[in-house]
C-alpha cells in the first residue's frame, strides 16, 4: 500500500493557487467565523485586516481535519494574532465574542442590509447609512434617494434574487443561454465559471463566458434582447495592455450584469379544486435570476475561464504567487513576464499553470 504523507504544518503554503481545496470544509465553524469578521473590515474599508481573515478562512478550509487544539495550528501559514485569538475563544467557548459583537452591530446589521441589494456596494452603503437610514424599508420608503438602474432592479426583483440559485436552476438557465447565444454566433463556445464550475450546488448568481474562435473584439450579442434587465459594460481592453497589479482589479472584457426571467413550471399545493383556478392567476410563475454574461476575444479565453472561476480568494492568490514568486503580472486576459517583457500565450488553464511552475489546480479544487 501506498504510504500516506503526514501533514506537516510548515509545510502548507501561504498561497492557496499551491493547495487543493475542496468544498469539503472540515472547520466551517472557524471559517463562518473569520468570513463574518472579513466582511465588517471590508464595510469599513480595511482592506488589510479583510484579507488577514480571508486568508486564514482559505488555509482552514484546506485543512483535511478539525481544528480542536490550538496545537493544531501550529506552524500553518496566514495565522496572526487576531486570527488566533478568534480561534482560541471558539475552542474555548465554542463561540467567538468578536463575531457576536460583530453579528449585534447596527453598522454591520444595517451594511449587511444595504450591501444584499444588487447594485449597492460598501460606498452606497456608507452614503445610506450616514443619512441615518437603517433598514431597506426606511430605504424603500425614502422618497429623495436617487436610486440607480441597476438599484432600483435590485430591489424589484429583490426577493427572488436573495433566495439562491439552485444547480437546477443553473443547468435550466444554461440551456436557456446557450440557445439564444447559438442563434446568434452558431459556433459560439459558452462555459458556465464562477461558484458551479467548481462544483458548487447553490450560488448566488450564474457566471457564464462566451467566447468563439472568430470573435471579433466587440460582438455585439449582449445589445440583443433576451434580459430582464441589463447594465451593459462595453469593453474596454487595449491590446497589448501589460496586466493590472491590483489585488481585485475589474477586467475590460465587455461583459453584462443581468437578470434574467426564468420561466418554472409552476408548484400546485392546493388539493382543493375549487380555489385553485384563483389560485394559478395570483401565483407568478417565474424566478428573478441574477447572470453575468462576459464576452472574451477567443485567445484570451483561457486567462478569462481562470479568472471568472474563482474563488476570488484562488485568483488574489494565484496573481500574488505570479507577482511576487515569478516576476509576472496576471489578470483576466494575459500573462506578462516582465523580466522577459513578454506576454505568455495560453490555449488552455493547464497551460498558464505551466507557466506559473505551479501544478494544475482541477476547478472543484479551488473552493479556496
Ligand atoms: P462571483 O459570481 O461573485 O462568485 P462565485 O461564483 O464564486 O460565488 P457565488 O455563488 O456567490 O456567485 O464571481 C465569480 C468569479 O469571477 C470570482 O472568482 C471573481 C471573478 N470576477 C472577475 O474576475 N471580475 C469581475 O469583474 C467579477 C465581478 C468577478
Ligand atoms: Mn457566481
Ligand atoms: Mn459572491
Ligand atoms: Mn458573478
């Protein structure tokens, strides 16, 4: 029999683009935890300590056991004092203090709120709250704000998109999009990214690319109908354009933040005849469905599949590890290698793996 190798904490390494991670999550009660104090540094804008709590999330959801003993974590990367005393009370006390103070917040609470709205950010949030409101029905109610396109289709269809995205829902509104997609560029490719390609069973949106060999730079499929609603972002890629170092730089790709009707054969509960033809006229037989639809050139598709994959955390990391351990630059449409000063070309993910010297990371392995 093959031997197994023994975990050595030392060993695990601070860049999740060099771990396995699957959805398989060993420590959720620590991870819950951490992710719930990322979000209040991130509504506050404290981009440093957000990334110290997501960080560490990452490298416990890597963990292949549960955390029991503080002894546990000895050595592992990504661990700093906050982080520990966080882990030290949930042992202890089986809950942490801090995420309780957190969770009971009114800026927390009423960010929580805000930033749950398609098209409210942690800015509009800010603005919202500083006016003093505190709930979304003092928002819905509030007759002076100027609410955007977007925001106001966020809060129209606002039920339906809170309640998540099923698999189901994923694989009917693939078909959907293929379809429409195929009648306009017949030999189009489109892959489904985000959460689901990495085998997640519930999302909060459906992330789809598009690309096909002959693609022009701009096709001008998104300007056809087939959204409920659409804020169409044309792109805006140079070429050439040497890659953006930010850690969650938005990519120039023309791409779209829709909502899409999804028509469901309807549920019928009612065993009494009598009240149902009443019943069927009331009932709305649709679901608001959130989807970003991102048009690439066709050699880029291999640096946008990557990218549009995730997890968010996976691609901080994967273009930290290129920046910082390979002298190159990445982002979703190329790779630099500014020593060389050149752009590596890829026809596949496996291929910019390569590049990077990292071993290839399957999509179900990067839950990270
Ligand atoms: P999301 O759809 O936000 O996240 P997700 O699919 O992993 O999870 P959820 O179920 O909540 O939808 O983003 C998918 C990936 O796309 C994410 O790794 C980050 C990436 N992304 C970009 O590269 N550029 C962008 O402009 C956006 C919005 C996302
Ligand atoms: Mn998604
Ligand atoms: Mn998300
Ligand atoms: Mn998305």
């Amino acid at each position: 029999e093959s031997e197994v190798p023994s975990f050595i904490a030392s060993k695990v390494s601070q860049y999740s683009c060099q771990r396995k991670t699957t959805l398989n999550n060993y420590n959720k009660k620590f991870t819950d935890a951490f992710e719930i104090m990322a979000e209040n540094y991130e509504f506050k804008e404290n981009e440093v300590f957000c990334l110290e709590f997501l960080r560490a999330a990452s490298v416990l959801k890597f963990l292949q056991f549960p955390v029991t003993r503080m002894k546990d974590i000895q050595g592992l990367p990504c661990i700093g004092d906050r982080v520990r005393d966080v882990i030290e009370e949930i042992i202890e006390e089986g809950e942490s203090s801090r995420t309780k103070e957190v969770l009971n917040d009114e800026r927390y609470k009423s960010f929580k709120q805000f930033t749950s709205v398609f098209g409210v950010g942690v800015k509009t949030s800010e603005k919202w709250y500083r006016m003093g409101l505190r709930t979304l029905e003092e928002v819905k109610a509030n007759r002076t704000l100027k609410l955007s396109k977007m925001q106001k289709a966020g809060l129209l269809y606002y039920e339906d998109l809170v309640s998540c995205v099923s698999k189901a829902e994923a694989d009917a509104v693939s078909l959907i999009v293929k379809n429409t997609v195929c009648m306009f560029l017949p030999d189009a490719l489109v892959t489904i990214t985000g959460g689901f390609r990495r085998g997640k069973k519930i999302g909060h949106d459906i992330d789809f690319l598009v690309t096909s060999p002959g693609l022009k730079e701009d096709g001008e499929l998104l300007h056809k109908g087939l959204l409920l609603y659409c804020d169409i972002i044309e792109s805006t890629f140079v070429k050439e354009q040497i890659p953006s170092r930010k850690v969650d730089a938005m990519d120039h790709f023309q791409k779209c933040f829709a909502i899409l009707k999804l028509y469901q054969p309807r549920v019928d509960n009612s065993s009494n005849n009598t009240s149902r033809k009443f019943d069927m006229a009331e009932v709305k037989d649709w679901k608001a469905i959130r989807v970003d639809l991102v048009i690439t050139p066709f050699e880029q598709y291999p640096y946008a599949l990557l990218g549009w994959t995730g997890s968010r955390q996976f691609g901080r990391d994967l273009r930290r590890y290129a920046t910082h351990e390979r002298k190159m630059i990445l982002d979703n449409h190329a790779l630099y290698d500014r020593r060389e000063k050149i752009f590596l070309k890829a026809g596949s993910e496996e291929e910019i793996f390569a590049h990077l010297g990292l071993d290839y990371v399957e999509p179900w392995e990067r839950n990270a």
